[in-house]
C-alpha cells in the first residue's frame, strides 16, 4: 500500500491497481473487486462487514508499514 497526501493505493494479487481517496473509500472498493459480480447481491449489512474487514486489513497494513 502506498500512502500519499492524495491518494491511497492497494495492488491486488492480480495486478488491478485500486485508488481511493480516503481508507473508507479504498476499503470499499477492496471489498467490491473481491467479491465481484456478488457484490451487489450481498445485503447492506453483509456489504458493510465485508467493508470493515477491509479497512481492519488497511489499518494492519498502515501500520506495518509505518514501523
């Protein structure tokens, strides 16, 4: 993950490249590209626990990197 003034970045395994400006908003899309297609046939509360689990990971993540 690459952490910048504007923008946060996260390359998934598969070489997609996704930009957010804010960690929710990455952890979103994080979320939406692992899930694919099923991702809208997912509840809104199934969608937001699959959203904090991504943002935990990104917070883990920010973190390592930082120390």
């Amino acid at each position: 993950m690459t952490i910048t003034a504007e923008h946060l970045t996260i390359t998934l395994e598969d070489g997609r490249e996704l930009i957010g400006r804010t960690p929710v908003e990455l952890a979103h899309k994080w979320a939406e590209a692992e899930h694919g297609e099923e991702w809208q046939q997912l509840s809104a509360a199934k969608q937001s626990i699959e959203i904090t689990a991504a943002l935990d990971a990104l917070n883990r993540a920010a973190q390592e990197y930082s120390e």
